[in-house]
DNA sequence: ACACTAACAACAATGCTTGTCAACAAGCAA
DNA sequence: TTGCTTGTTGACAAGCATTGTTGTTAGTGT
C-alpha cells in the first residue's frame, strides 16, 4: 500500500475526498502486518475519533481495494482481513486458535493445476491457505 | 463417504439417531460431486419432506462433518460447501461468477511453507483455492 | 466564498448460521 | 409388542458480519 500522500493524490484523481476518517485509516493501515478485521481497525480508529462509524472502516476499505491498494481476505475466520501488503505475492499461514495471521512468501514451484483439469476453466488467482497453530497457542493445549 | 447403511450403523454406534430427515441427506450427498449449499440441500429434501427445517440439515451436516464422513469448506461464497469426498486429498477450482466448485486433484509437489516461516507454527492443513471462470461464464463477459 | 456532490453518522435491514424449547419419535430392553 | 429414555425435529427468534438508507455535513474545484 502507498503512504498516505501519495493515497489522497490518488484518490482525489478518482474523484474521491480524502476525509480525515480515511485519512486516519490511512495511516492505521500503513506498514501494518497484523491482517486487521474491519472491526479492528474500527475500534483503534475511535481511539482518536469517538465518532466514526463501522460502515465508514468498510467504506474506505473497499475504495482501497478497488484502487488495488488492499487486498480484501476471507481466511473463513467469520469476519474479513485487511492486507496492505500488494507488493509482494505472498500465502497465510493461520492459526486456528488465535486468529493470528502471518504472511509466507510464494517459495514453491509447480502450483498450478494439472493441465486436464483445467479444461473448461480460467484460473485468475491462487489463494493459499496453512492452517495451524503457532507455538504461544499450541503449548496451552 | 460411506453410504447410507454404513452410516446408519455408525451413527447408531454413537447414540446417534438415524431419522428419515438424515437418510434422506445421506441419498442426496451421496456421490454429489457439486459442492453443495446447506441451502440447496435443503431445498432438494424439501422436494420429499415439505416439513424438514433448514436447522435439521445443518444439524445433520455437522454430525456427518465431526464423523469425518463429509467436510465442510469455505470458500468465501458467503455460504459454506458440503463436500462428501473425503477419500481423495484434493483442492478446488471456483468460478467466481456461477459459483460451481470443481475438485482439482494434489499433484504438485513441494507445496509446504519454507523453513524459515515455519518457525514458531505447527501447519496441520493446507487449503488451495483457485479462483477463476468456467468457459460457459468466460464466454458470457 | 460558492456550489456541487461525495462522504458522513446513525440506524435499519440483509444473509447465513446457531440457540431455544416443547412436542415427537427412534432405539432399546423387558 | 409395549413403554421408557433420550436424542431429534420444526418453528421461531437471535447472533454476527456486512450492506442499504437517509438526512446532514463537509471536501473540492472554481
Ligand atoms: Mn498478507
Ligand atoms: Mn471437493
Ligand atoms: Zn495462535
Ligand atoms: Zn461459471
């Protein structure tokens, strides 16, 4: 994701206001690495703005992602996560107990689909997903 | 999965009751290779049983899943997938337009997290989505 | 400063899934 | 068979994440 000046020139070229609620977004979202859900981003959001809404977090979130600037997960976690990282091709690993999500660079060759299953099909994306449980979460079971 | 004998004992097995509401989710996800909707489902047994509920599929769907006889995926189609193949380790194709779900079969090697980000993390499962569109919708753009 | 209109906050509504509970029926033993 | 025990059913309400609605506010280019 680019740095907030760069965002409110890119959004106001679209027609887009940069508000200071999405300006605040901005900057929570800038080198996080943490896949926030909305809702988090919502709540550390009302620490310096008591009054912003959820439906303004998802409102800016899916502008961010229509610019290409977010990737927008479902890891089947229940509720969504927000990835700044679209530099770099990577995969999650996710663990089941805590929800903590890490991120794994595409290292392996080969993935794709055998040629003959492909027939009748267009892949545009691979979504890979590890499933597991990191060390602090697999001691306490 | 088993059919609909080997799972009536086996739900006996484990004091679970064998009603005509489940024999009838047995027939249907028996061989149905189209990754269906708890909904669809449940329009399908409607068709025989005008008075089965939705609550009593997902109540069978989720007996059938901790027997390890069906597995339940989510693909971020809004609504989970019941896929009754659990015999053969495999990944899917999904046609973000139509929402058909196709098996596509391990053939790939190498498919594991580096070393080096696995530190600190057990990985007990591997799930890979491959999105794209099937002709029939491909051709329809 | 002005006018135009996108974005805001508040609130209601949606869609999928689960909780509640009284009536029911499957399974088992006598 | 018969009756008892207990899991299951169906109807309905509730939960949770996300989106729709709407009157008002405020960003933007002029
Ligand atoms: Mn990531
Ligand atoms: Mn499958
Ligand atoms: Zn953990
Ligand atoms: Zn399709």
């Amino acid at each position: 994701m680019k740095g907030t000046e760069a965002l409110t020139t890119i959004f106001r070229e679209q027609g887009l206001r940069v508000t200071p609620q999405r300006q605040a977004i901005f900057r929570l979202l800038e080198g996080d690495v943490s896949h926030p859900t909305v809702e988090s981003l919502f709540d550390r959001a009302r620490a310096d703005m008591p009054t912003i809404s959820l439906k303004t977090v998802y409102q800016t979130v899916h502008d961010l992602e229509a610019l290409g600037e977010v990737r927008v997960l479902d890891l089947g976690t229940g509720s969504v996560r927000v990835d700044p990282n679209v530099e770099d091709d990577h995969h999650h690993l996710l663990c089941t107990t805590c929800g903590r999500v890490r991120d794994v660079p595409v290292e392996f060759d080969g993935l794709n689909v055998p040629i003959r299953y492909r027939r009748d099909f267009t892949v545009d994306d691979v979504q890979v997903i590890f499933r597991g449980h990191c060390d602090h979460c697999f001691d306490r079971t």
